[in-house]
C-alpha cells in the first residue's frame, strides 16, 4: 500500500479481491477475498513515535502488504480472467482531525499526477484505488464423469448427450456427426482438460443395466441412483432399462478429461415402442462428489456429483447397408426382405448389386458369435438375389453379413418373430 508520492502508506486498510472478464462472481464466486494489510515497521518506535518528535531515529515503514492466504474461486474456469484489489477503506492515524478506527474515509483517486508549481515538475504518479492482473482460472483434480452435450444429427442438430438413434449393427466409426463423448469434471462441473491436474488415461465404460436392476448403478453397486437422487440431479436421462442390451466398442481412454467413443456398435435388442435405451458411462477411478458444496446457510452453492453418468438413444434395425469394395467402380445397396419375418416364413431374400463378376459369401450369425449358415459362390455382375433358408432359427436377432472378394460389408440384423 503506497500514498500518492509512492510512499509506503503508515496504516492498515482493506483490500478487496474480485474478478471480471469472461466470468461474473454469481457463477464464479469466490471466497477469502477480503483483507486488511500489514504495515511493518523498519526502526525507531515500531509506529508509537509521537507528531511533534524531532527524535533522528523516527520509525520508517519497511512494508504494507495485503496477503490473501485463504483466497479461493469456486465454479467456472476461463483464460484472461481480471483479478482486481479494490482499496476499499483507509485512514492515516497520524493526520490531524482523523482518529483510526472510529472516522474512515474512503482513498481519493488520483488520476493524474500532481504538479508542483515551483519547479512546474511533475513529483507524484497517479494513484488509483484499483490494480487489477489477467488470470487464468483452472480446474482442479477431476472428481467424476459427466456428459457432453452435442448436436444430435437425427433431432434437428438440438443438444443432446448423444445420438437420438443408433443402427443395430452398426459402427458410428464412419461418421464423425455420431460420435459421442463423456468428460472428466472438477467438483465444480470444470472439464479437467488443462493445468497440473488434466486428467488422462482414466478409461471410461459403457453398460446397460438390466431391467430387473432398476435405475443404473456402478460396478460395484456401492452406489444406485434413486428416484430421490435422480430428482435432486434433474436428471431425465436416469431412468431404468425396459430390456437387455449388448454393445461393442464401449470403453474409451480419458484424453484432455475427454473421452471420445467413436467405435460404437448396438448388437440388439431392438428398443421397443417410446422405450428409450438408457447407457451407463462410469470410470471407477472417479468416485464422485456425494455431499453439496455450501457456502454457509441457505441453500447449496453446487449440486453433489455422482460417480456414474448416463445418456438415452434407441437401438433401431437397418432396412439396408452398402458394400464398398476397392475393386469396383461403384457401390450398390443391400437389402434383407421381409424384415422382420415370420418364423413360419422360414427364408429371406438377399439383395445386392455388384459392379463386375465377384465371388460373395452371405452369412448368418447368432447374437452368441454361433455360424447358423453361410452361402458362397461366385455372382456375375449386376443385382444379386439371393434367397436363405430360415429352417430351425428361433425367435430373435441375427447377424448378416456379405463379403465380396476379400472385402467384408458393414452388418445387417435380421430379426426373426413368432
């Protein structure tokens, strides 16, 4: 603390900390931000000396600092944040009229410097009541797995936690606008993607629970959401299962506190009518944040954190996929019908098109990984049609897949009904 002349100020005042820029303190507040300095006392009567002392060996002030031990920001992170020290109070003991702690006045603010007529010299700065610094606000350790809201390409690009809809089957490796994330957050909700605590290399696990579990839980079921807790989160993804479902590609690695899956692959069932497919994404790792942040009274500043996140889409069967292969100079569309079909139907139609002659081989999977049946011979150029024997398959889901050459389609599902 310095007066107007670039002394250092004899009395203690009160400094105050706040922050602007990119964040405000009612989504960003912060806490310890009021002081008052420390006036350290160099020689002489360590301050006590009186008015009128003609004494050679009078106290100097060796220092006046405001120190912020405890000061802490709650909430959002940002680059070039304003970090300002407000000069709130002050008045000196030993101007006559002003007695300390009983009269205050607030500091003047100086905004040019002061001129002394005599030598037309310009002998002070300016002394604002106000310095400020630009900051950057970062995340602290990562607490738990929280979503990420993205476009949803089948929902007029609307935010959602992931795709409205998946293909049973089907990869979302190709399509970048299918690609769903989860994040590692700070008890405050901050991605950790950033400072000394950016969190890395934790890897995150998709399930489904089963119907028969109600609302989703962790691994190890120390902890289920309740239709209380999923209230107090308003949370309308939490919900519980109506049938079992299966996946592929459903763990990925924490890069940045982002964890990105983009090899995801529904293996059925298909969702039923307005039942939503509820995924359980978990890091054990991260254990969560079970009580709420408080700041003293009323009520809490931020709400708790659980240990598991989750999201909804629904499982759809594909009416028809496309073959690329290297060797042809165009692609064709491959059809299953009828789909869904009758068991007492017992054969569906394959339909495909190839640019030139090809050997193909058409095969049939259980959900299990068990060859039900393979058909392979050589096709001439054109639309292939292909007719299989359904003859013992019981009710359920299966796989198609085609291979023309040595490259290998996507896969279908067929699904057989009573």
């Amino acid at each position: 603390m310095r007066d107007r002349f670039g002394n250092m100020a004899s009395f203690s005042t009160t400094v105050t900390l706040s922050l602007g820029g990119p964040v405000d303190q009612i989504s960003t507040p912060v806490l310890g931000n009021e002081v008052q300095s420390t006036v350290t006392w160099g020689q002489g009567y360590l301050g006590q000396e009186p008015l009128s002392s003609t004494s050679a060996s009078l106290a100097q002030v060796a220092s006046n600092i405001a120190l912020f031990p405890d000061f802490t920001v709650i909430g959002s992170t940002s680059n070039f944040c304003t970090l300002a020290a407000l000069v709130s109070f002050c008045g000196d003991p030993y101007i006559p009229g002003i007695q300390f702690g009983v009269v205050t006045q607030r500091c003047t603010f100086y905004a040019a410097p002061i001129t002394l007529e005599q030598k037309n010299t310009s002998e002070a700065h300016s002394s604002p009541i106000v310095t400020s610094a630009i900051v950057s606000l970062l995340p602290s350790r990562a607490v738990a797995i929280a979503p990420v809201m993205m476009p949803d390409p089948y929902n007029r690009n609307e935010l959602n936690r992931m795709p409205s809809q998946m293909l049973i089957g089907q990869s979302n490796a190709a399509d970048p606008k299918t690609w769903f994330y989860a994040q590692a957050v700070d008890e405050f909700g901050n991605r950790v993607d950033r400072g000394p605590y950016s969190y890395n290399g934790g890897e995150a696990r998709i399930s489904f629970a089963a119907p028969e579990d109600g609302l989703p839980r962790t691994s190890d079921g120390a902890f289920q959401f309740t239709s209380t807790s999923a209230s107090l989160w308003r949370d309308p993804f939490t919900k519980a299962n109506t049938q079992q479902h299966s996946a592929r590609g459903t763990t990925a690695r924490a890069v940045n506190g982002l964890y990105t899956f983009n090899n995801f692959t529904p293996l059925g069932m298909v969702s039923r009518t307005n039942a939503d497919v509820v995924l359980t994404f978990e890091d054990t790792a991260l254990k969560g944040v079970r009580a709420p942040i408080h700041l003293g009274g009323g009520r809490p500043l931020f709400q708790p954190s659980p240990p598991i996140t989750t999201a909804t889409t629904t499982f759809l069967l594909p009416t028809s996929f496309r073959i690329h292969q290297a060797n042809t100079r165009s692609g064709g569309e491959i059809v299953i019908a009828p789909n869904p079909v009758q068991a007492s139907e017992e054969q569906v139609t394959v339909r495909f098109f190839i640019a030139e002659p090809a050997m193909a081989r058409i095969e049939v999977y259980s959900l299990h990984g068990a060859r039900i049946l393979a058909v392979e011979k050589r096709y001439a150029a054109g639309e292939v049609l292909e007719t299989l024997s359904l003859r013992g398959c019981a009710a359920g889901a299966y796989f198609v897949r085609v291979c023309v050459g040595a490259q290998r389609t996507e896969t279908a599902v067929l699904t057989v009904v009573r």
